[in-house]
C-alpha cells in the first residue's frame, strides 16, 4: 500500500469514529474500541509509509549527487 492509500485509510476510520460519536455511539463499547484499534494501526502505517517515502528519497538524492 502506498502513502497515498495508508492516508486515506486512516481518514476513513476516522471520519467513522466521528460518525460513530455523532450517533450517540459512547467509549467504551466494543465497536470503538475495534475501531480505535484500527485506527492507531492506520496511523503507524501512515507514518512507516511516510518514512519509507523520505528514505527513497533520500536514496535518489544521494545517487544523484554520487553520479
């Protein structure tokens, strides 16, 4: 998954939980407890992603300046 889709994921499960609270939905019910959940991985993998991105980056910089 790329930047891209982890970014998106991570605002639809956030866009559900305020959803979810907007229905009257409360912590801690089992739903948003998965979701939270879900969500907290969602951002661990937006941020690995994000990093990955700079990593490349980095790389092509460097081989650029190598060559």
């Amino acid at each position: 998954m790329d930047i891209n889709d982890t970014r998106d994921r991570l605002i639809r499960l956030q866009a559900e939980r305020y959803a979810a609270i907007e229905l009257g939905i409360e912590s801690p019910s089992p739903y948003l407890t998965r979701l939270e959940a879900a969500i907290a991985d969602a951002h661990v993998e937006y941020v690995m992603s994000a990093v990955r991105e700079i990593a490349v980056l980095r790389r092509s910089l460097a081989r650029a300046t190598a060559g």
